[in-house]
C-alpha cells in the first residue's frame, strides 16, 4: 500500500471506522507487548500510551477557547427574534440526570451488591454538604475569567463568554465579524486534532491495557454489571423515551449517532470537558441551530450528568448493603435527587463523580472512612466504570440539544 493510500485510509472517510482501526491495533499492542518487551528493554504498549495523552491534552487545552469564541460569537451575531431554546435543554439536562439516578436506585434495589471494604488512605478533600456543592457552583459562576480558561472552568467560561456576548450585541459589525473569524479559526484547528483520534485512541487503548488490564476488574464482576447496566438502560430506554416525548419521532437513530460519534470517543478520553469539541463537531454536522448547541454543549459539560448521577447511587447503595444498613423507598428517591444536586457539581475529569460518594454516604449515616473506602473501590473500577459514564455524559449532551432543536423545526413548520 503507497503512503498516499495509507494517509486516506488514516485521515479520510468514517471517524467512527477510523477509531476503531486504531481500537483494534491499540488492543492487539497490549496483547504482543510483554513478549516483545524481553526483546526491547521496555514496555512498547505503554510507551504508546504517550499519543494519547498528547490527543487528550490537545483536546483540552482547545476546549475553553474553543468554548469563549464560539460563545461570545453566537451571542454577539444573534439575530433579534431568534430563539436559543436553552430553557427547553436545560430542562431536559436535569430531568434526565435525576431519571438517571433513579434508575440506578431501581438496579440496586433488584440486584443487591457487597463490596469488601478495606483500609485504605486516601488524601482526596471530598464536600461534606450539598451547599458546598452549590456554593462551588456560584464561585465558579464569578470566576476570574483568565482563571476560569486556564483552569478549564466551563461555568466560568460560559458566564463571561454569555456576558460579552450581549455586550458584544451592540458593537460594530466589524468587531462581529472579528468575533467570528476567530471563532472559526479555533473550529478549524479543532477538525484537525479530531483528525488525529485514531492515533489517540490507538494509545489510550494500549496504556490502558498495559497499565490495569482486565483482570483487576474480575472481583467486581456484580458491581460493574449494576453499573454498567445502568448505564445502558438510562442510554437506550430512559433517554430514547424523553426524545419521543420531545420530538414525537422515532428515536434510536439519533441515539446511535450520538453514541456512536460522541459517546465512542468519550469513552477513551474520560473527560467531558475533553469531548467538547468533539460534541461541537458533531452538532455542527447534524445541523442544529448553533445559537442553541454553542451554549448547550459546554453547559451540559458541567451539569448533564447522568452517568455520574448512576456512579453516586449506585457505589453509595453498595455500600450501604455491605453494612446491612436498611433503606426505604423513600429514602432512596431521596438519594435519587442528592445524587443529581451531586452530579451536577462533579468535576468534568476522570474520577469527578467520585469525590462526591462521601456525602451520598453521609444521608444513612455512613461515616468518611468507609466512604473513602468505597472512592478507593470507585478507582480501581475506574477503568470501565469512568470511561461508560463519561460515554453516557457527553453523548447525551448532543441528544438533549438535538431533541430540543428537532422539536423546535417541527414546531416552526406547523
């Protein structure tokens, strides 16, 4: 195969196919690199682990940029009488995050899971109250703006881009156009480094096996199940019935494309914040109205969080088997909405959702300790747990925004 063969077949044609080529080459690295490693003095599945990491840090160092310009642009260049419908997507963000967490409770109530808890330290700071939770949320609302893009605070970054992009509203149309070459320049920069997800994934599957494996995972076999579980039903049943509810169409091809496209991707990068972009390309590619999904996607980066909504309840619930600790229904809905208050203010990196079991816990009594026994479990699970939950998180964001978008043409056309 010539060179220029093989850059078409690399850079060109389905995304989805492409990463899955590199999934499989990631996949078959792990497997032939400790026989290969008496040969080379190294680990040549690990040290490919470094392409991943260069993608995923690409990702988010594109990201709070990519999210201000393209903020501050739509804003600025919206036509008056437009609608943004972010009402509408917010509603479904929160409505969708609490269905989450209640099935989760009802996966936990019909499969009973123990873990075995040990000792072990743990230097995580977890909130010990849903107001610091919310009081984190406000805080990060009044951000100073050149923190909140260094730190990659999305809350931050939305209320200031939303600021400006009203300020902006009355400027001359030549800052406008300003405002929007440079919002294009960062999308276009974006379109390359997605170009490069297949190298990307191709490392993060081969540091990811190399590192763990599969078989420190054999002893939470149930618990992943719930999980896991979860997870899927909230992906195919729950979201797919509140986008009929929405758009009064069928459903499930929307809900593939999404997982498929977003969802994929977001699995082997492990951060919502990471699958912006991606879910901006996306958005973009389906034509939704881009004064909608140019707020939508990065919001529900940071409170559309079903999959760790699922996390939270489901590891609390197992803990509070193990105890014996008896649970009523009621007390579960109410873990249903502390878990979704809770998801809402995780953090978008590996682990965020874990941080917050402790106060989960803390509603039966369960103290800090055994609940940083639980997180140390959440870690060590972490390599399917973290990675799905991501997947349902990010690709849900683009679902809730297309539901809302393709409802709205529907309601314009009648």
């Amino acid at each position: 195969m010539n060179t220029s063969r093989l850059y078409s077949l690399f850079f060109h044609g389905s995304l989805v196919k492409r990463i899955s080529i590199g999934l499989v080459l990631g996949l078959l690295l792990a497997i032939i690199a400790p026989s290969l490693q008496s040969v080379l003095g190294f680990n040549l599945a690990e040290k490919a682990g470094f392409l991943g990491k260069v993608f995923v840090r690409s990702l988010r160092a594109v990201a709070p940029i990519l999210v201000f310009l393209l903020v501050i642009s739509a804003i600025a260049n919206k036509k008056i009488g437009t609608q943004s419908n972010m009402k509408a997507v917010v509603v479904l963000y929160l409505l969708g995050t609490f269905l989450a967490a209640l099935t989760a409770v009802l996966f936990s109530f019909a499969f009973p899971t123990e873990i075995a808890l040990q000792t072990q330290e743990n230097s995580l700071s977890p909130p010990s109250e849903v107001s610091q939770v919310l009081g984190t949320l406000v805080l990060n609302v009044v951000d100073n703006p050149i923190n909140a893009l260094f730190n990659a605070n999305f809350i931050g970054i939305l209320s200031w881009a939303i600021g400006l992009g009203v300020v902006l509203r009355h400027a001359s149309d030549t800052t406008k156009n300003v405002m929007n070459d440079l919002s294009e320049g960062v999308s276009k920069i974006v379109h390359f480094i997605i170009s490069f997800a297949p190298i990307g994934v191709f490392g993060l599957v081969a540091e990811t096996l190399a590192d763990k494996g599969l078989g420190a995972l054999l002893d939470y076999v149930r618990l992943l199940c719930v999980l896991i579980g979860a997870m899927l039903f909230t992906a195919f049943v729950v979201n797919p019935i509140l986008v009929y509810w929405k758009t009064r169409r069928n459903p499930y091809p929307l809900i593939w494309t999404c997982v498929r496209e977003s969802g994929l991707t977001a699995f082997f990068t492990r951060s919502s914040a990471a699958n912006i972009p991606v879910n901006m390309e996306l958005a973009k590619r389906l034509n939704l109205n881009e004064d909608t999904y140019s707020v939508s996607i990065p919001l529900g980066a940071s409170i559309n969080m079903a999959g760790a909504a699922i996390t939270i309840t489901v590891l609390t619930l197992a803990a509070v088997h193990t105890l014996g600790v008896e649970v009523s229904f009621p007390t579960a809905l109410l873990l249903s909405v502390v878990a979704s208050v809770c998801a809402c203010g995780a953090s978008g990196v590996a682990g965020g959702s874990l941080l917050l079991i402790p106060l989960a816990c803390s509603l039966f009594g369960i103290s800090n300790d055994i609940a940083a026994q639980v997180m140390g479990v959440g870690f060590i699970i972490g390599v399917l747990q973290d990675s799905a939950e991501t997947a349902l998180n990010s690709s849900t964001d683009v679902v809730f925004t297309a539901a809302v978008c393709i409802s709205e043409e529907e309601a314009q056309k009648s």
